[in-house]
C-alpha cells in the first residue's frame, strides 16, 4: 500500500467513526434512555479496561512476554477496583504502579 492510499484509508476510517459517534449524539441528545441501556452503559468502561489488559498480557508474545511489573500492576488496578468501585482510581492506581515499578528496576 502506497502513502497515499494508507492517508486515504486513515482519513476513511476516521471520518465513518466521527459521524458514527455524531450521530448518536445527534440523535439520541433530548431522548431519554430506556434503564436497560443505561445500566448496561455503567459496564461498557470496564469492559473495555479488561479487553485492553487482557490483550496486552495474551497478545504478542503469549505469555513468555508477561513480566512480573506488569503483572503486579494488573493486580494493583484489580485491587483498586474492588476496593473503590472506580475506573479511574483503578487505573491511576496501576500505572502508578508499573510506572515505579519500571523505574525502580
């Protein structure tokens, strides 16, 4: 694939995921939501934590590519996360962690 053809695809893709997004906002921004959906929402940002931590342990190199900071950091976040009940404290928890445990090794 030649640069141009890869900027076209980028901006492609970019612009179908703007107007993707827009238009739910667009659309949905004076209806109130059904309860169904608005509990299932609470767990979208969770789920997409573990999908993204889960990947980074299982992709690439398997599980020879796991190191023991990044495993204690994943650990630090899910004790975070149990004990707040908060994405954001649990992920500020565990970068906190893997980035001293980086520096400290």
């Amino acid at each position: 694939m030649n640069a141009p053809a890869a900027v076209a695809a980028v901006l492609a893709v970019g612009a179908i995921t703007y107007a993707s997004r827009a238009g739910l906002i667009l659309f949905l921004a004076d209806r109130p939501l059904p309860p169904n959906v608005t509990r299932a929402l609470r767990y979208v940002g969770p789920a997409v934590l573990s999908a993204l931590s889960i990947s980074l342990i299982a992709g690439g190199q398997g599980i020879d590519g796991v190191t023991g900071v990044e495993v204690a950091a994943l650990v630090a976040g899910i004790a975070a996360a149990a004990l707040s009940r908060n994405l954001i404290v649990s992920i500020g928890v565990a970068m906190t962690t893997l980035w001293l445990l980086l520096w400290l090794t």
